[in-house]
C-alpha cells in the first residue's frame, strides 16, 4: 500500500479539493450538489416554518365578527373578542396556502432525497458519483428556478388557492385573483426536478452496485430511495401536466377544468391526487429508509426482516399509485368508486405495519444507544405509528365522511408528513452530519433539541385531533371559543417545538466552528460510506470496496475510541488506505485496543 | 441522457489512477458497456416519463369521449383526415430514416448517419408544416377552444359536405345537429397535438446537435450512444402520433 493512496496530499476530501463560489455551482460532485440541495432545502424549512408559526399565533384567539358575533368564551364568561387579531383574512389565506406550498414542494419532497440522498446514495453504492452527475446538476437548476418561482408569487401577490390549487378557484382569474401561473409553474418545474433526481438514482441504482452487492445486499435506504425514485418517475410527470392544464386553462380559458366552458373541474382532483398521492410516498419512504439505518445501526443489531422490509417500500410505491380517490369521497365521486378505493387503501396498512413491526423486532434485544440520531429514529416509530393508524380513520368511508376537511385531517398528515418524514430527515443529518462535513456535533445538546422536538410536536398536533374530531374545520381563520383551549394549546406546542428547531440547528452550526474532527465510523455503522473518511474524497473511495455479505453484519467492528471510532475487519483494506492518508486522528496503525461494545 | 457521455470537468486530476480512459467513457464508470446501459437505462426511464406525461391528456380525452361521444363524432369532422394521413407517413417515414441512421451510427458509417439525419430533420419540419395548415384553417373557421369555438358557414360546410359532391347547391346541405360543448373536443385536440408538436421541436432540436457532433466525427461503432437514445426519443414522439392520429382524425 502507497503511503498516499491516488496520490493526493493528506487531508485532500471533496469540500477542499476545489475552493470558491464558482467550484461549488458548477460542481457535478454529488456530494457537493446534495449539500446545495441541504442548504436551499433547510433554507425554505426555516421559511415555511415561520408562516406556521405565524398562523399558529392567529389562532390563539376566536374572534367576534359581524358573521359570527360571539360574546362568551369557552368556560361561559363574557369575553369581548377582538374582531381581528394579526392578519386579514385573505393573508391568512395565503399564510396557509405558502405554508403548504413550500413544505410540501421546496421542502418535504427533494429534503431526504435528493439532500441526503445525493450526499449518500452513490457512497452507499461504493460508487464514484450518480450515473448521470450533469443531469443531477441540472436537477438543482430546476429546484432553483422552482423556488424563484415561488419567491416571486411570495413577494408579489401571494397565493390563496390552497397548496392543492383545485379548479375552478384557482383556474378562474375571477375567483382567484394572485399569481397563480406563477406558482404552478413554479411546482411544474420542481416536479421536473424531482423527475431527474429519480430518473438519476433509479439508474445508478441498476448499474453502478459496486462488486458483490446483489439487489438483497442493498442497504434499505437504498431499497427505499429507489421505490421513491419508481414513484418520482411514474407520478411526477402527471402532476406536470395537471398543472400545464391549469396554467394553459388560466391563461387562454381552455375549457379542459372550467365548468362554464364544459370543463370538469373535478378530473382536475383526478390528476391532481394521481400524482399527490403517491407523493405521500415520496416523502415518507425516504424517511422511513432512514429509520431502517438509525435503528439498526444504534441496536448493533442487524436489521429484522431485511427482505420484508426493502419489498415493503417497492409494495407502499405501487400501492400508492391505486388509492388516490380517497381524496375525493366528498367530491361526487361515485359510491362503487368510493368502496373501491377505501377498500384499496386499507392495503396501505400491510407494508406500513410490516415496517413497524420489524423495527422493533429489530430493537427487541439489541444493545441500544440513546445518540441523537437514535432519538430521532425511535420518534419516528412512536409519530408514523399514531400518523398511520389515525389514517385508517380516514380510509373508513363512514368516518372520513364526518371528519374531512377537519383538523383531525390536518393532525393526521402532520404526524405522518412533519412527524415522521421531516424527523427522519433531520434525524438523517444528525446521522451523517459527520460523514459530510468531517465534524462531530455536541451529542448532549442534540438530544435535548430532540427530546423538545418530539414533545412540542405532539404538543402542538395531538390537540388538533381532538378538535378535529369535535367538528373545527382546517383552514378557517376564525372559530367558536370552544375550540379555544385546543387552539391555545397547540399554539404553546408549536413554540417549543420551534425552539427545539432553533436548538437542533444551533448544535449543528456549531459543531461547524468548535466541532472536533470526525472519525470515518463514529456511530459503528456498517454500511459503506461509513468505511471511508470524513469528509470523503471526491471520489469516494480510495478503493472501489466489494461487498460479500448482507450490509448489517456488527460482529466484525472495533470500538477504538471517540479519536476513532468504529473499524470494520472486513473493510481493513480501507482502514489501512485512510491511516496512510491521516484520515484517522492519532498514528497508530488501526490495530488497536478491542472495546467491545464500548458505547 | 447525453450525460453519461461527457466527461465531468471540476475534477482537478483527470486521470488519476485509472490508466487509459477511451475518451468517451466519463470518469465515474468503469467500462464504456457500463456507461451504455446507464444511458439506455435511463433514456427508457425518461420515455416512461414522457407517456405519463401525456398520459393526462389521453386521460381528458378518454374521459370527456366516454361521456360525450356525441361532441366527438361531431367535432371530429372539422379535422382534415387526409392531412392528417399524410403527416402520419411523412413520421412513420421519419422513423424508417431514424432508425437506419441509428444503425449507420453503430457500423461507423459516417456519410450515410449524416444523410438520414437531414431526411429525419426535413421531416421533422415537414411535419411541423402541414401542423401549421391545419392550425391556420382551424383559426380562419373559429374552430378553436373554450370560447374561441364558434365556427363559421364556411367551416360547418367544409367538414359535412364531404361525400355530397362539390357541385350541389347550398340549400341542400343541411349540417348535423351541433351538440352541447363541441369546444371541448377542440381543447383537447389543441393540448393533445400542440403539446406533442413541441416535442417535435425540441426532436428536431436534438437532431440539429446530433448532426453537429456527426460532421465533427464524435461517433464511432465503440461510441454512438447519443444517436441511439434520440432515435428512441424520436419514434416515441412517433407513437404519441400514431395513437393520436386514430383518436382524433379517424374515430367518428
């Protein structure tokens, strides 16, 4: 073995190879692409988060109006209500609606993906970069001309459709009078995005697994990322053209959606679900690939059920295609219609319990380590389990008839969107934080963000469930003082969720300044990009690594200590490259003390 | 999907390490087969996205056909079959020259890929012309969408007094009853073909590039990948045409 593998100077990795603004937006390194991605996407997080908390703070109080004249609150006091508290109702209108927009569109939708999953997918893979690392550039362009779309809606007219933009408000110049064509093409655009991305992985997926790694000794987050990238190919394109519809029929009054003109405005809730539906799935199975790793990873356990497991995500993809008229049991649809698809949706609970089960077989017995990651893991069982099975609530013809539209809808798609998609992906940057920018974050202080996250969540959406179920109805700016206490309450909640955000992001900037030099491995995680340095090189690998068993095997690793975390025999090959390289902080030569299970 | 043919370039060492490179083959995969079935890979992911794409509009047609036939079989009239015939052989014949440049590409036969290029390219615009006819009759009779559809004599007589003969006076010819939302037909007839004419366009965009790299002698029976993937592309906007051609010229 050289004494400096390829070549490159000591400390050579993909942030310092190249240096300036212009390295990294001409980049094609995935690496540095997914890190773009990061930042834009954490970026909107803060944005579409503060326009929660904005509404939030509207709803602390009912208000008295002259439609709704209300003089007693909810204890049965007199109470003179104000008749507005901070915004107009049409801001209100748009506050939600840019909520919804950004969180599903800019956030939600490329955060695991095509963030962590450009930084990590080709690593995993033991690969150089994706199989199309232009294209993947490209992709980003896309992601930013989408959201400049959007941040000329925001700052001209806004957008009150509804994240939705269901037709004939939204096609209508006389009902809707903001920048509607704006906004869909700005989601026309981030759909192509997304399309890309897809397109990308599902090919380096089928082409570049590096020697030995059949589809079965795939890391699930790669099962999972790849039934996404099935569903970003095949769903995608027919919100594109949904939405070419709309902007076509707002602008030139094409007749396709408008009633007035022999349109069928709800064929626009058709195409409209054929896509959003399955982009539930988009979100969450990313995060649910990302559960896979954490819990398996902190049980030094290997996984239970892998093949259940990485089939489960393939099953959620293409059930996801057949249920997306379960949105529409108020809209006309017809009964047959109704039975078929609420009968087609309980089939949503099969891959989805097959995961939770498997998860804590998984922890049942294994050697568990509370780390900031793992706390994010174990959240995302407790919220996607209370977001799945108020679901069937929802798939029930008779009850989701009493509850839509209400906030027991909202409460149900917050555990699963924000509670189990946006945890996992946070919780998937406090995993590979390290891997990705060589720095080890304070552990004590992502664990309090976390732990307030998870209890201001709850917090803030348990009580929507409960009004939901009492009769409040979602998107109303105003309600009868009844609903107060519930109101109130999720309002506290989702301030000190807000801080647990503020305290996650403030322990991750910091491990930036004072952080100390991360390990190759500091968490004993077994799959590959956990066998090279931290940051990686730009190629990845000093050595194209060959798999020869299934990716959670434990019992080979070495705890050497926080200095230098875990050491893979199978991987001593890399193990040797990277201690020639001082990857690895101190100079021994890697065969060092044995630690056990040393956490 | 010409990606995977260029090389990236922000890396700073080129050849580091990996020997002899054929210059095609970009730095991420290891053999040129790879790189191919990457590429074919992903083309074919990209054509799956294209009929999901028009999938919607298909949808449109299929459900406003289901439960308006009537608006069908009438408006149907107003369209020009034997135009639309004709663009139908001059993209099947465009296929024939894709194809046959395609494998002119694969034996290395530089003259002839160029050749079939142009032909594809000329029909392509040929295409795009006889498009441009039918549109201009279409908005001379006010046989347009939504609000723009209230066609004039002249219309109404060109599409029904086919099979009467030219020379019978106008006060036999008495139109069919005009059902309720004709305009309908027309919007999805103009999303359905303008869309799949923009794809025309960006093909014939495509083929401009190709040749471009042909006359500069990019190609090689080692290396032709990107001709091979546009001719996909190419006979899918081909496809797209021949179901569109039947639903909205030849079922009445």
């Amino acid at each position: 073995m050289s004494h400096e593998p390829n070549g490159y100077p000591p400390g050579d990795n993909y942030l310092n190879r190249t240096k300036g603004f212009l390295s990294w937006i001409t980049t094609l390194d995935h690496k540095r692409i997914g890190v773009m991605y990061l930042c834009s996407v954490l970026f909107f997080f803060l944005v579409g988060g503060t326009f929660a908390i904005m509404l939030r703070t509207e709803l602390l109080t009912p208000k008295s109006t002259t439609q709704m004249p209300q003089d007693t609150n909810y204890k049965g006091q007199h109470e003179d209500f104000p008749q507005k508290f901070l915004f107009e109702k049409d801001t209100y209108n748009q506050l939600f609606t840019l909520h919804g927009a950004i969180m599903v569109f800019l956030v939600i939708i490329p955060s695991i993906p095509a963030s962590l999953g450009n930084i990590i997918l080709p690593i995993m893979l033991g690969a150089k970069d994706v199989a199309f690392p232009r294209l993947n550039l490209w992709s980003y362009y896309l992601y930013i001309g989408g959201t400049i779309c959007f941040l000329v809606t925001l700052a001209t007219t806004g957008l009150d459709t509804g994240w939705t933009f269901y037709t004939p408000y939204s096609s209508s110049v006389e009902y809707s009078h903001t920048n509607v064509i704006m906004a869909t093409m700005g989601a026309f655009i981030l759909g192509f995005s997304s399309i890309f991305t897809g397109l990308n992985f599902l090919v380096t997926i089928h082409t570049m697994r590096p020697a030995g790694m059949t589809w079965f000794r795939m890391p699930l987050f790669l099962w999972a990322l790849y039934a996404t990238s099935i569903i970003q190919v095949l769903a995608t394109p027919v919100l594109g053209i949904t939405l070419l519809m709309l902007i076509v029929e707002r602008a030139f009054s094409i007749g396709i959606f408008d009633p007035k003109l022999g349109g069928d405005p709800v064929l626009f809730q058709h195409f409209f679900w054929f896509y959003s539906h399955p982009a539930v799935y988009i979100m969450i199975v990313p995060g649910m690939g990302v559960a896979s790793e954490l819990i398996t990873t902190f049980s030094r356990k290997t996984i239970f059920g892998y093949r259940q497991i990485a089939l489960s995500s393939v099953g959620l993809a293409l059930i996801g295609f057949l249920v997306w008229g379960h949105h529409l049991f108020t809209s006309t649809q017809s009964n047959i219609a109704n039975m078929i698809f609420s009968f087609l949706t309980f089939f949503v609970a099969i891959p989805s319990a097959i995961k939770v089960f498997n998860w804590l077989a998984t922890l049942y017995k294994g050697s568990i380590s509370f780390q900031t990651p793992m706390l994010y893991g174990l959240a995302f069982i407790i919220l996607f389990t209370i977001g799945g099975l108020t679901g069937i609530f929802h798939a029930t013809l008779s009850t989701s008839i009493h509850l839509h539209d209400t906030y027991f809808v909202v409460a149900h798609f917050h555990y699963v969107m924000m509670g189990s998609a946006l945890i996992a992906f946070i919780g998937g940057i406090f995993y590979w934080w390290p891997k990705f920018t060589g720095k080890l974050y304070s552990d004590n202080l992502g664990r309090i963000a976390a732990v307030i996250i998870f209890i201001g969540f709850n917090g803030t959406f348990f009580p929507q469930f409960v009004m939901g179920a009492k009769g409040m109805p979602r998107r109303y700016q105003n309600y009868y003082a009844e609903y107060q206490p519930y109101h109130r309450a999720s309002t506290y909640g989702s301030y000190f969720m807000a801080t647990g955000f503020v305290l996650a992001g403030f322990t991750l900037l910091q491990s930036l300044v004072r952080g100390k030099k991360a390990p190759p491995n500091p968490w004993g995680g077994a799959t590959l990009e956990w066998q090279t340095p931290s940051p990686p090189p730009t190629e990845n690998f000093y050595h194209t690594p060959v798999i020869d068993d299934q990716p959670y095997n434990y019992d080979r690793q070495t705890y050497l200590g926080p200095e230098k975390g875990w050491r893979d025999d199978h991987y001593a090959h890399e193990w040797e490259d990277m201690v020639a390289h001082h990857d690895i902080a101190g100079t021994g030569n890697g065969n060092g003390q044995t630690n056990g299970n040393g956490h | 999907m010409a990606d995977a043919a260029h090389s990236p370039n922000d890396h700073g060492h080129d050849d580091h390490g990996h020997g002899e490179h054929p210059p095609h083959l970009a730095h991420h995969f290891d053999t040129l087969h790879q790189q191919f079935e990457a590429g074919k890979l992903g083309m074919w992911a990209f054509i799956a996205q294209e009929v999901l794409f028009f999938s919607g509009l298909f949808a449109a047609y299929a459900v406003y056909r289901y439960n308006h036939p009537e608006v069908f079989v009438y408006a149907s009239h107003f369209l020009d079959t034997s135009l639309g015939f004709i663009n139908t052989c001059v993209l099947l014949f465009s296929s024939l020259t894709m194809a046959w440049g395609v494998r002119c590409a694969q034996i290395g036969d530089r003259k002839w890929l160029i050749t079939f290029l142009w032909i594809t390219i000329l029909c392509g615009f040929a295409f795009m012309g006889i498009k441009y006819v039918e549109y201009k009759a279409k908005w001379e009779h006010n046989t347009l969408w939504g609000a723009g559809y209230h066609p004039n004599e002249e219309a109404i007589e060109h599409a029904f007094s086919h099979g009467h003969g030219k020379d019978h006076s106008d006060s036999h010819f008495t139109p069919p009853q005009e059902p309720a939302n004709v305009r309908t037909f027309f919007a999805v007839y103009f999303c359905l073909t303008g869309l799949h004419g923009i794809h025309v366009i960006v093909g014939i965009g495509f083929l401009f590039w190709l040749l471009i790299r042909s006359y500069r002698g990019d190609f090689s029976p080692e290396y032709f990948a990107p001709v091979d993937f546009v001719g996909l592309y190419w006979h899918v906007v081909d496809l797209i045409w021949i179901f569109l051609f039947p639903l909205l010229y030849l079922i009445h």
